[in-house]
C-alpha cells in the first residue's frame, strides 16, 4: 500500500505574512514544497513498492538471445516502439546471425532491413560500426563495463545501461529514456531535465540494488498510466505519492 505523510503543524498564512524576521526559539520552518533528502527516500521507496506490487513481471520488452541481439535491439529503439523493433528483429536477426555477418553486411541491405525503425541510415552506420570495434577490440564479445561499451559507436549511457543491466545484470546506472524522464519530473525526483542530470539524481536517492528495476517499473509505468499526453492519475496507484497528481486531476 502506498500512502504520502501529511506535513504537520503547518503554518498559518497570518504568521507567515506578518512576523518579521526574529530570533526564535523553535526551529526554522522548511520553506514550502522543499522535501529533505531523507524525506524524498522514504516517498521514493513506497513509489518502488508501489510500481512493484502494481507491475510485478515488469522487465525490458526488447527480444533478444545474446548481449550482441540486445545491443542491436537497443540501438534500434531509440525513437522507436519496442514494439516495432521486436517485428524487425526475428527477420534481421536471421539474416545477419552473427557480429561478423552484421560487420560484412551490404550497408544498403542493412538499411532496408532496419528502415521501419526510423532513422535507419545512422542506427545502420552505428551498429555496423559497433560490430567493427566489438571484433577489432573485444574479441566479437560485447564487453560488460560502461567505459567498454561507451567506446562503441551509437553507444551512450541510456544504451550501456540497457546492455549492463537486462544482458549481465551489471546495475552501474539508471536506464533513463523519455518515460523515465517524464516520470522522475512528474514523481519530483529529480528537477532536471537532461538524461544524464536525471540518472545523477536517481543514482544518489534510489539504492543500487534498485537501479536496474527502477528504469522498468517506470517505464511500465509511463506505458500503462503516466502517459505522456494524458496521465491517468484517477487510477494511478502512486497518486497519493505524486506531487503532480493535483495538478493533472484539478486540471
Ligand atoms: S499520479 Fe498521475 S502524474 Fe503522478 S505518477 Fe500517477 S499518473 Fe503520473
């Protein structure tokens, strides 16, 4: 069950108005909205406990059956459903089995084989590219660090995340694609809006044995109820944890 913690003794709007700046014996008030780091912990482990009960099979939605498919796969994604990739795969992967084939593979064939993916001609470039230093540099293996798998091309953090934490279940940052963008502003996790600043506020607050679920108990999440057009906070099981829930209900 997930509950919020109402704030107690809350100013009176007089007092707040009219008393100067005095010393006082009682402590100073937190200013308005300010959640304090131990505070927001304890919000963001009932919204962990809350996704979990709520999406209890969550996990990556991408089909594979080596770290070599998931990288493909992960590459593919980006601007694209997991949907779309996972009808583009089964035929793809069947034509090009291996790293090596993917690496000798006509550019043209690939592009064509990819081109419902969306911007096909750079993720074709990028993973042929990735296939090139995987067996230039690492033995045709997809190395399972973060320095390793940055070296690859078309390969940033949200990818390495992906790779590290669904393939070798290495939890060395959060996965933070646009659901989870969305969601760590809307939760109030974090207040800002580049990836790599968010996954820095969610590496400090989550524990790290939840940095792997928490990128899909929210992406789950922001698929099923906190859609980007039109969160359904009426049903959200988070409601009563979620500061954005008034706003969306209200509005
Ligand atoms: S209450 Fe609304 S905005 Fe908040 S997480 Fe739920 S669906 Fe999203």
């Amino acid at each position: 069950m997930v509950t919020s913690s109402a704030p107690t003794n809350p100013p009176s709007p007089a007092a707040a108005t009219v008393m100067p700046a005095q010393k006082s014996a009682s402590p100073p008030k937190r200013k308005r909205g300010r959640e304090s780091k131990r505070a927001l912990r304890e919000r963001l482990g009932e919204i962990v406990s809350g996704l979990r009960a709520t999406y209890p099979e969550a996990e990556c939605a991408l089909e594979y059956r080596s770290a070599w498919e998931l990288l493909v796969a992960t590459i593919l994604s980006a601007q694209c459903t997991d949907k779309r990739v996972n009808m583009v795969t089964p035929a793809l992967f069947e034509r090009f089995p291996t790293v090596e084939a993917f690496a000798a593979a006509p550019r043209e064939e690939l592009e064509t084989a990819i081109r419902t993916t969306g911007f096909f001609r750079n993720k074709a470039k990028n993973i042929q590219g990735a296939a090139h230093v995987l067996l230039e540099k690492f033995g045709g293996a997809v190395p399972n660090t973060m320095a390793e798998l940055l070296e690859l091309p078309g390969v940033a953090r949200k990818t390495a995340n992906v790779v590290l934490g669904v393939a070798f279940q290495v939890a060395d940052g959060v996965v933070v694609d646009t659901h989870v963008s969305r969601l760590s502003q809307r939760l109030r996790l974090t207040r800002e809006k580049e990836p790599t600043k968010i996954e820095r506020d969610l590496m400090q607050i989550v524990p790290q044995s939840d940095w792997i679920d928490i990128g899909h108990l929210l992406i789950h999440h922001g698929r099923a109820l906190c859609t980007a057009r039109k969160p359904a906070c009426g049903e959200c099981p988070l409601q009563d944890l979620c500061p954005s829930a008034a706003l969306y209900l209200d509005g």
